[in-house]
C-alpha cells in the first residue's frame, strides 16, 4: 500500500527563479476554483509547467498568500516611487 507522501515526483529540473530585479515574471499561476473549491496550481519549471490540483484548504490558504504577497508589492512600489520623489 502506498501513503499520500510515497507518491511518484516528478523530475523537476531546475525550478524558475522568480522576479529579482524588474518584472520578470512569476514563478506560477493559481487557476479558479471549481464547484469543490479547487485549484489547480500551475508552477514553471525548466523545461515546461507542472500542474498540481490543490485541496480546497489548500486553494484557501495560496489564494490568502497570493493576494497579500500582491499587496505588498503594490505597497512597496509606492514606497520606492515616493522615496524617488523625495530626492528630486
């Protein structure tokens, strides 16, 4: 019998760096939910993208960190625009 954490992984290669400098990019994307509440998550990876259908719990919790990691960039980009400004 094989347990939940026995399962075959696959070979990811060397995972995506995310965005350093700039906009380079994510390293993936959630999808939307499904009547179950769903996702499927799609991370990418060299040399093309793994999906992996999330638990709704799961789902709950990347959308939780999706949104805030997303607000905190929206707060730092305005810090550093006006941080700018201040040396003009």
């Amino acid at each position: 019998m094989q347990t939940a954490d026995d399962l075959p992984w696959p070979e990811l290669g060397n995972v995506s760096r995310g965005a350093t400098r700039g906009n380079q990019g994510q390293k993936g994307a959630l999808g939307p939910p499904d009547q179950e509440g769903r996702c499927v998550l799609q991370l990418r990876v060299q040399p093309g993208v793994l999906s992996v259908r999330l638990n709704r719990r799961s789902s709950e919790w990347y959308r939780t960190l999706d949104n805030e990691v997303n607000r905190a960039l929206k707060l730092t980009k305005t810090y550093w625009r006006k941080a700018r400004r201040r040396q003009d």
